[in-house]
C-alpha cells in the first residue's frame, strides 16, 4: 500500500461515535470507511483509545462496555 499511515487522534473516534457535528461526523466516517476497505493506513496509538474512552466515560457519562 503507496504511503505513510497517518496517524488517528480522539477527535476523530469521538466526532464518528458521537455524531454531534454532521459535517465533521461525515467525514469522519468516510475515512474509517477508507482504512475499514484498505485504501487508507492509519495508526491508533493506545493513549488515543484511552483518551477516546476517558472522555466518553467521564465528559459524556457513558458507562464502560465491560
């Protein structure tokens, strides 16, 4: 695959779960569905999953998944 991965920050996994910008959330979702197909390489540092996960538990009071 041509290219360096880009790499993936919260805002990204938090505009596609949250969809509380339709815009932003679109193409957020676009490029997912690019790295989801094999067109596009990113890389998902752990501490961004973390961050992802923080923020969703204690700004938007989401209860954990496990």
């Amino acid at each position: 695959m041509p290219g360096k991965a880009k790499t993936i920050d919260a805002k990204i996994i938090l505009r596609f779960l949250l969809n509380d910008n339709e815009e932003k959330a679109e193409r957020c979702s676009a490029l997912l569905q690019r790295v989801e197909s094999g067109a596009e390489q990113v890389f998902l540092p752990d501490l961004v999953i973390a961050d992802v996960v923080w923020t969703l538990e204690k700004f938007y009071r989401q209860p954990p998944l496990l």
